[in-house]
C-alpha cells in the first residue's frame, strides 16, 4: 500500500487506540494481508501449512517404513 493511498482510506479506518482486547496491529499489516488474499486467493501462511504437511507425510513415512521392518 502506498502512502497516498494510506492517507486516502486512513479516516476510514478505527482509532488505534484499544478500549478492549489488548494492542492493535498496524493498519497498514492488516489491510495488506486482506488484499493479498483477495489478489492470489490463498492463505498468507500457505507456505507454513504445505511446511507442516511435508512434516507430517515424513511422520508417516517414517512410521511405515518402522512397521514394515518388523
């Protein structure tokens, strides 16, 4: 987001200042991660969870591989 497009929407937007629930992300953060799943239509954290599912296939191979050495 660019700053004139910040300053554009920025009246828009709540006041940072929390009344409840503890601190606020900066705004600039979350409306970035809005368009980014609007633009590529995945998860921001899409590489975390293909990271945890090679994991869990490499679990699971492993166990197979223990159970047919029995």
């Amino acid at each position: 987001m660019t700053d004139a497009q910040r300053a554009r929407i920025e009246p828009l937007l709540p006041d940072r200042t929390p009344k409840r629930g503890g601190q606020w992300r900066d705004h600039r953060q979350v409306i970035d991660a809005i368009a980014g799943k609007f633009r590529t239509g995945s998860p921001r954290d899409s590489k975390r969870l293909a990271s945890a599912q090679l994991v869990l296939l490499a679990d699971a191979w492993r166990q197979f591989r223990e159970f047919a050495a029995r």
